[in-house]
C-alpha cells in the first residue's frame, strides 16, 4: 500500500510542476510576441487599405477598383516601420486583372502606406511567352499608375532595345522610352 500511495504523490507533484511551467511560460510571454505569433500563422490576410499582407505565404498584392495590379512572393520579409524589405522575389504584374509578366527580383521594398512598391535587379518575363524585360530597378508609383525601369533591356522575337529608362503606362499598355534609347533589328538568320 506504500508503494501506491508515493506513486499517487509522484503522480500529483509531476502534474503540479507542468502545470506551473506552462503557466510561467504563458503568462511571462510579452503581449507583443503573443500577437506576432498569432499573426505568423494566421490564415487571415492583414489589410491595409488596398495593399495586402499575408504573412504565412509571404505574398504582398496590390488590388485596385479595376482588380489585381501586382502580386509578389517571397521566403524572405521582414517589417521595418512602414516599409516591407523581401528578397528572392517572385510574382505577376496585372492589366485588367490578367496576368502580363512574371517577375523575378533580387530584393525589394514595398511602402505599406501608399503601395509604392521598388524591386531591384529585375527580370519580367511575358505571360504568353513573347519577350522579356530586364533591369537594374523597377519602381512602381501606385497613384499615377505606372512603372519605370532603369538601364533596361527589352527582347522580343526580332527586336532588341536597350535604354536608360523605360515608362509603363499600367492603364494604356504603352511602353516609352524617354530618353538614350538603341534598337536592334534582327534577322531570323543571325542573333
């Protein structure tokens, strides 16, 4: 009978000690860590105006009266007031909300008050496979509506133009180029 009654006291000293560890670990825990943790794995994407933040994917959209503009993905964000660093970046820019270029970037930042977004080391490559854009920065401006690359190559089947700056106009689908612009023709024979 001995044996039971200090195995029942072992028993009630064990559940005693987890239940003041988990209360010592839950409670001592700042508020702050407790809201990110919960943000971190929330299904809920965060809203901020029309710019949204989904923290488990690590996808940032930007979601106009007119439907989707931009989407980007990233494994690597961190917050720093309101801007948004990411590396690695991968995504889509949108007209009329469907897909035009994939893009690929070394790194970036997103501004969450007003949805300017700026990648860097960018490659945009078109949807239905017709050419490709690359340059050192893209730089989006959310209230004029369009984007701008710097020192920028464009490549289509037979056409090369290389510039200082390239103009996107989101709501025309026009491309420009204002200023230090090459272009080369080439023949189906020779690259």
């Amino acid at each position: 009978m001995s044996n039971d009654w200090k195995t029942l006291l072992w028993f009630y000293l064990s559940l005693g000690c987890l239940a003041i560890f988990i209360v010592i670990f839950w409670i001592t825990i700042p508020e702050s860590s407790k809201t990110f943790q919960t943000a971190l794995i929330s299904p809920t994407p965060i809203n901020q105006g029309s710019l949204v933040i989904q923290l488990e994917k690590a996808e940032i959209s930007r979601i106009s009266d007119t439907g989707k503009e931009w989407e980007i993905h990233t494994d690597d964000l961190s917050k720093n007031g309101e801007k948004i660093y990411i590396n690695g970046v991968q995504g889509f820019l949108y007209q009329k909300n469907q897909p035009q270029y994939q893009v690929q970037a070394k790194k970036g930042e997103v501004n969450i008050e007003n949805s300017d977004a700026r990648l860097e080391q960018v490659n945009l490559i078109q949807v239905d496979g017709d050419g490709s854009i690359v340059g050192d920065s893209l730089t989006w401006r959310s209230n004029e509506q369009f984007m701008r690359i710097e020192n920028v190559l464009v490549e289509r089947k037979n056409l090369l133009i290389v510039s200082k700056y390239l103009w996107y106009d989101l709501s025309e689908g026009i491309l420009s180029f204002p200023e230090d612009v090459t272009i080369i023709l080439k023949n189906e024979g020779n690259l």
